[in-house]
C-alpha cells in the first residue's frame, strides 16, 4: 500500500481504504473516486474479507480471492502495472503477507447511454450508435455477430493517455496479413496521448496527407458489422465513439447503410443522384466561371441575355465573384457548425438568404452566382460521409482558379490531376477507386446499382496478403520520421 502511495502522491482523487479481516489480517483497498463502482467494491469484495479468514498456514492470495462472489479478477505482481489498472479505474485489493495483489472489473456505471448517432441519422435502419466507452461498444458488435470466430485483438497506445484501442475482424472471412498490418501499424505509435480516431486515422494511413479519407468513420454498428462480413477490419477506441474500418475505396465511400434498407430501384437512383451531385459540389462552381468568362457562345442565347443583364452592374469578373460566395457559405457552414444546436441551424439558414439576397441587390455579386453556389452547398450535403464532403469543399477552390486562368481547360486539367492522384491512391494496399481500377467486373455489380441481397455471396477482393510493399515500406518510413 505504501508502495502504491509514493506513486500516486499529490493525486488527491485516489482513495486508500484500511481494514482488517476476522483473523487481524491487515487489508487496503484503493480505487479511483469517480471511475471505480464503489458500491459493488463494497459488496463483493470489501464485505466479504471482513468476515473471512486465512485457512490454515496457506497464506495464497489466489485462494482466498476464489473464495469472493466477484465475477472477474487479475493477478499482479508488479506496481507499474497496478497503476495502470488503477489509471483506468479499476479498484485493486491488497493484503498483508501476500506477494500479490488483485485487481478488479469494477468500473462506474457512469456513461453516456446508447443513442441514434446525429451525423448518420436514417428513415429505416437500427437506431443504436456507439457511445465514448469501449465495454459499451463491443457488446453493440458482438450481439449482431455472435460467433466465436469474431476476434478482438487489444493493445494500449499512448504513454499518457493509456488508451485501450480493439482491432476487431471475422476470422476466416478477413485476410491474417491485413489485420496483421493494422496492429503492427498501431503497435508502432509514438504518442503520449490518444484521444480520438483521428490520431490513429493520420498515423496509419497509407498517405496521410491526402485531402480524401483512406479509413471510414463511423457510430453506427450495423456498418461496422456489414464491413466485417465484408472482410474489412474494425478499429474501436475507448473514449470516442466513432469507430474506424479499413481499407475502403472511394465507392464505399460513398454508399450509405440506408441503400440496404430501402427498395433496389429506389436505392440504386438515389446512389446515382449521389454520384452526380458529388461530381457537381467539385466542378459546378468552376464550369460556370469558365463558362461564362471564355466560353459563352455555349450558353443558350436567351439565358445568355439574362446573364448578362444580371451582371451588367457587378463590379468583379466571374472568378472574383465565385470566391466570394464559396468563401462566405463556408464561412456561414462554419458557424452554423459551432453555435449552440437551437439557434445553429436558423442563423446559417437565414444568414445565406439575407446575405445572399443583400448581396444581389447590392451588386456585389449576381443573381445566377449565388443560384450555382446554393445548388453546390446542396450537391455537398448528399454525400453520406462527412470526412468525404470535406475533399470537394477544398479542392473547389483551386481548381475554380484554374477555371478563371485557363476555362474548361483548366477545369479539366484540375480533374484530370485529381483522378490521377486518386489512381495512385491506396488504403492498405487497396486501390482507392477499386473495383472501377482495376477493373473487376464481378464487383461492379453493388458499385453503379444496388445490387440484390441474393447475389452479395461474392466478398470483395481486399488488400490483405495482396499489400502494396512499396506503400507499405513508403509509409513506414513516414511514420518512423514522425
């Protein structure tokens, strides 16, 4: 107890408790006020010791804590690890003449409980999302998977933090060399402190400098799930709720849990309207500047007429007046994000159309401008994946700029760039717009349609024993020169 003292000296939210047993034994129990649930401490394990005694001259801690109605128990022997259990808020009982001591499955109930996740909200579906407690979140998988052959590998990352992070994946259906990879590649983190997915999300990634994701975030367990039986590989994090799988391409991506809760017509048009609008949230902006300022024999006549007679008393050319209004709605996106949920919403709603509209009467910018960013803002909402909204909103601009310098010329020799960056892209060895390229036409069934429940017995082909050697050797050394 002493020993345990020195440690955790200053540290005024540790509690040592003393007490004997029946026999005169000396007994301390410590635990974590706040984390520990003192209440099953006392029941199952204070009480109990008070009333036992050591039998005969076998003075074995193993023996006399197999004799407690506590369901689950570890024995230690070393201090440095007895901190860290304490650290995570597990009680530890020690008793006096005993080489060893134990520690106990006791955390406070005190936690968020289970709700629909907000980001990934549906009309049809399960309605449970992950919540910030890792023993929550476990559960929540393995009731939809109940099978031994769902594998849960743990390791603590963080010399500070201590966080406990579960690789989970089905054995039999995911590949042993992938999940291999993501556990030697969490294994081999620097970091003093783990605080959310996104840390493990930029260490591991094939490129992390990549505006597009490489590893798909989540709060819901039906899509956690469905890319386990995939083949795909889960990452759970204590403390945060949203849950990493990998590897993905661009196309998963872009499908949502919803496809496979509604009608095959409905879901497949809904798919392909999500394709379109996520190709229009890139280039819209950038056509209609390149359009209108070096292409305008291709505008129709009368709507050309209009266009000019809109413009005719804006005082900025096409370029000019497309930055200000994609800087402003990022601007009014931004803030209706971080002011308070009651008002957040109303004041980015009536921000854009009383700025929009004071700007048209003002002549600052034109009437069919802030038509084509609205139609944009709306084109960026449809797609399913927060993380893959943000690379369209990014890229808009330079390739806007490219527009504005060079018109459709630009605009293409911007797309062409991304789509070749894209190719090149891989997410643990998986081409990152796979199966499109490379092409594989017994996968391209559930890409462009959603395809029928009675045909998804072809699993996808993943990374797994197929890594990319030289991704995997190039983005080692990055990591190492982090």
């Amino acid at each position: 107890m002493s020993e345990l003292r020195n440690v955790f000296v200053d540290c005024s939210d540790i509690v040592f408790h003393s007490f004997s047993m029946k026999d005169g034994t000396e007994c301390g129990v410590v635990s974590v006020k706040g984390l520990s649930d003192t209440q099953a401490l006392e029941r199952q394990v204070i009480a109990p010791l008070l009333v036992m005694e050591w039998e005969g001259n076998d003075k074995s801690a193993r023996r006399l804590f197999s004799r407690l109605p506590a369901s689950s128990c570890q024995e230690y022997e070393k201090i440095g690890e007895l901190a860290d259990r304490l650290c995570v808020g597990y009680p530890v009982v020690l008793v006096d003449g005993a080489s060893t001591a134990y520690s106990f499955d006791m955390i406070g109930p005190e936690q968020r409980s289970v709700e629909e996740p907000v980001a990934e909200s549906t009309v049809r579906g399960p309605r449970d999302g992950f919540t910030e407690s890792l023993g929550v979140n476990l559960p929540l998988i393995r009731k939809r998977l109940k099978t031994p052959d769902l594998k849960v590998a743990g390791m603590t990352v963080g010399s500070y933090s201590r966080t406990e992070v579960a690789v989970v994946y089905i054995k039999g259906i995911a590949d042993p060399a992938l999940a291999g990879e993501i556990k030697r590649r969490i294994e081999g983190m620097r970091i003093e402190g783990l605080l959310e997915s996104e840390s493990i999300e930029e260490w591991i990634s094939d490129n992390p400098v990549s505006p597009f994701p490489q590893l798909l975030s989540t709060e819901r367990p039906d899509v956690v799930c469905a890319n386990l039986l995939e083949g795909r590989i889960a990452i759970l994090i204590d403390g945060t709720p949203f849950a990493l799988v990998a590897p993905v391409s661009l196309f998963s991506m872009l499908q949502s849990p919803e496809d496979y809760y509604q009608n095959i017509l409905s879901s497949s048009f809904i798919r392909w309207l999500r394709y379109v609008f996520f190709v229009m949230s890139l280039l819209l902006p950038s056509a209609y500047v390149a359009i209108t300022t070096y292409h305008q024999e291709m505008i129709p006549t009368v709507l050309l007429l209009n266009i000019a007679k809109s413009r005719e008393e804006i005082p900025f050319p096409a370029l000019v007046e497309a930055l200000i209004m994609e800087i402003t709605f990022e601007a009014l996106r931004e803030a209706g994000v971080r002011l308070p949920k009651q008002v957040g919403a109303a004041v980015s709603i009536v921000g854009a159309l009383v700025i929009g509209q004071a700007a048209t009467s003002a002549g600052i910018v034109s009437a069919p401008m802030v038509i084509v960013v609205a139609i944009t803002g709306i084109s960026s909402f449809m797609i399913p994946r927060y993380s893959l909204g943000i690379p369209p909103r990014i890229l808009r601009f330079p390739i806007m700029i490219l527009a504005g310098t060079l018109g459709l010329v630009g605009v293409m020799l911007g797309f062409i760039l991304i789509v070749v960056h894209l190719s090149k892209l891989r997410s643990f060895g998986l081409p990152y717009l796979s199966p499109v390229t490379p092409t594989r036409f017994r996968e391209l069934k559930d890409v462009f349609l959603r395809s029928p429940i009675w045909t998804t017995d072809t699993k996808p082909a993943l990374s797994g024993s197929r890594l990319n050697s030289r991704t995997t050797s190039q983005t080692k050394g990055i990591r190492d020169d982090r």
